[in-house]
C-alpha cells in the first residue's frame, strides 16, 4: 500500500491535519485552514477506498461517527449549514470533510474550497479548538 495519510498518522497527516481523537469506526481530523471555523474530517480507520467497501456494519458504525461529529460541530461553532464532502479522486482513503458554513462567512452560498490556504491558527487556537470539540463528542 502506498502511504497513506490517515493510516500513518505522521507528517503527510500533519500537513494539512491534526488528530482530535478515534471514534468507534473513525479517527476524526482538525483541520488546519480554518477559513470554516470548525471544520474537520472523519477518515474511517479501516483502508478503503470508498463506502461500498465497508460490512453494513461498518459503514453504519462509520455513518453515525459522522452524526455524532457533526453533531458536535454544530453545539460549539453553531453554524448556519454544515456541508459533508466525500471526495477521493487523490486520497484514496474514506473520510469525509464536514465543513460548518455561516451565512455571513467565507463561501457562503457556494461549493467549499478542498484547501483554500486563507486561514491557519496558532498552536494555542488549534489546541482551544481541539478541547472544545472533544468536550462535546
């Protein structure tokens, strides 16, 4: 298998991501560019390239990691919509990026941008925003 971002967890992760936490069927990602305060990705643990390769089982438990994040999501940054992008044409690796969108923000109204480059934070803010979440999962 080719590296693998999500699997290694080492610097291609570190990259664009930082590792809040593992869920059951899922480790969920901060992203870095925070253009989308909030905005985050949940890879599946297993390898796989996309959904239809998962048991029912697993892509169930995978499904609700996703609920329970966005969830979560919308209880500490309270956007106006969260969008769920699953994409995989480079990354061969199942996750899904849940991007919280408010209405008077960036890209409001239109499709997200994969990696924007507009807005990376502080050590401080990443780890704020990392307790944050995880004290509402």
């Amino acid at each position: 298998m080719a590296e693998c971002s999500y699997c290694d967890e080492g610097e291609l992760l570190a990259q664009f991501g930082i590792k809040i936490c593992e869920l059951p069927m899922s480790k969920l990602i901060l992203f870095k560019e925070q253009s989308h305060p909030g905005r985050v990705i949940v890879a599946c643990k297993k390898h796989v390239d996309d959904i239809t390769e998962l048991t029912a089982e697993e892509r169930a438990q995978y499904t609700e990691d996703i609920n329970r994040v966005a969830v979560c999501i919308k209880k500490v940054f309270a956007p106006d919509k969260v969008n769920f992008g699953a994409y995989g044409d480079t990354m061969h690796h199942l996750h899904v990026h849940i991007v919280p969108k408010y209405k008077d923000g960036y890209e409001w109204g239109g499709v997200f941008a994969m990696n924007p480059h507009e807005k990376e934070l502080s050590d401080d803010e990443y780890t704020e925003m990392i307790e944050k979440i995880k004290n509402n999962l």
